[in-house]
C-alpha cells in the first residue's frame, strides 16, 4: 500500500492487476486501484476535482483531468474517509499513476491533496528494478 498525507488528507493505495478483462497477446493491460481518502482535518473537506498522470513502460504519459472520482464528489467530516475503485488501461504490462485532488474547507478554501505515485504491474511481467517510470 502506498499512503500520502497532504493538508491533513491521507491518501491511501492498493492496486491489482485485472488478469479476466487483459489480454496480453494485443497489449491489452487492465489494472485496477482502491483508494481511501481519509479527513484528518478538524473541519469538513469536499473533494471536487481529480487530475491524474498515467505512465505506460514505455515513458509515454497521458493526463486526465475531470470533477470529482467515480461521478462522486464526496464530503468528509472530521475523521470521516471515502473508499473508491477504479481501472486503468495500459497498452504495456507495467506503468505508473501519480495525480492530486482538488478540494475545498468549508470556508470556501481551496486546497491540494497529493496522491502518492503508484505502480501498475503484470506479475509476469515485472520489470527491472528501477524501470517504472
């Protein structure tokens, strides 16, 4: 598990490779991701954006950017957490993600919270120490 405090929000991450929706023969990749988003604040928090960096083996990046995660964008009390699962596509068999949430106290600030970087990997296909990008 990967885990990231920023502005007294924990950003916690599990990943697992999809193996029954891949198909390595047509670099075919499916990953997922569960997240945990943990309010240590002691005021309530909303997450509003997400902004990823998705790296495939090959160093190419793709970023995307919308509101919110899964069509949600849930609101934290103090002590309060949101768990999430996702998917992510890759044409090779390891990558990486990195990104941050936007979200907002509130009194209306805004603020950053960093989501650790974490790899994507096939078991299989484990790369040299040192080559995730």
């Amino acid at each position: 598990m990967r885990s990231k405090r920023t502005n007294g929000v924990r950003v916690d991450v599990e990943t697992y490779y999809v193996p029954e929706k891949s198909v390595p023969a047509l670099n075919q990749y499916l990953f997922g991701y569960e997240i945990t988003v943990l309010n240590e604040n002691p005021e309530p928090v909303q997450l509003l954006h997400r902004h990823w960096v998705i790296t495939d083996a090959l160093g190419r990046t793709e970023e995307v950017k919308g509101p919110g995660v899964v069509g949600k964008q849930p609101r934290l009390k103090p002590g309060d957490s949101f768990t999430y699962d996702s998917f992510c596509p890759l044409p090779t068999p390891f990558g990486s993600m990195r990104g941050s949430y936007k979200m907002m106290r509130d009194n209306g600030e805004l603020f950053e919270v960093e989501v650790p970087l974490f790899s994507l990997v096939h078991k299989e296909s484990q790369p040299q120490e040192g080559l995730i990008p």
